[in-house]
C-alpha cells in the first residue's frame, strides 16, 4: 500500500514495493517540469525523491503518512534529461521516532541525475 496525495497524482507517480523498506516510484516527465535549460527542475526531483523516501514507510490503516520529512538533502549529479524519472529509495536505519533513508534518482537512460537522504519524523510516535 502506498500513501494516495493529490500532489502525488498530479505528477503521475507510478509506485512498486521492491521489498518491506524499499520502493520504486517512477515520474513520466512532462514539458512543464523542464526549467529554461531543458532539464528537469530541481524543485520536481526533489519532491520525486521526497515522496519516494516518506513512501518506503506503509500508510497507517487509513492510508495516511505515518513520518513526515524533518530533514532533506538532494545532490545533483547530472541534468534531468528524457521521458522518465525513477527514484529508487530504502530505508537506511529506522527508530523509534526517526527514520534515515535514502533515495538515488535516475533517467531512462539509467544515468544517476541525483541522490538524496532524508529523515523522517514518525508522527504517530507523538
């Protein structure tokens, strides 16, 4: 199960389970995500690797997010180039109240445009 956002849907995330901490979302790039240069806003990846990293966190019973981003770092490596995105996040140490995880984002092309890292604050700790 996956958390189901609006923001989500509007970029027409497709989301696979890999395995229990580790997801797959893939973003079909569209003409408006580019920036003046041609290649994917940093604003658009970076929200990629976001919704990426919260989702290798199950929804809670009635599919709401269960952590919420406290801290998050993107490393650009290479221009966002193509029709395809797809961030590949796991979970790097869970606690009781943070989880650390990390993201890496590549093209169709299989290039790593960016990295990522994340912690999350789980919400329903509090």
């Amino acid at each position: 199960m996956f958390i189901k956002q609006a923001f989500d849907q509007f970029l027409e995330l497709e989301y696979e389970r890999v395995d229990q901490k580790t997801v797959k979302v893939s973003l079909p790039v569209k003409s408006m995500y580019r920036n003046s240069l041609g290649v994917v806003h940093g604003g658009i990846i970076s929200s990629l690797a976001d919704v990426a990293m919260c989702n290798t966190i199950e929804p809670n019973e009635n599919n709401q997010q269960k952590v919420v981003t406290v801290d998050l770092n993107v490393s650009f490596l290479k221009g966002g180039k193509g029709d395809l995105l797809v961030a590949h996040a796991q979970v790097v140490k869970e606690g009781r109240t943070l989880t650390h995880t990390e993201c890496q984002v590549f093209n169709d092309q299989k290039e790593m445009v960016a990295k990522a890292s994340a912690v999350l604050f789980n919400v329903e700790g509090t």
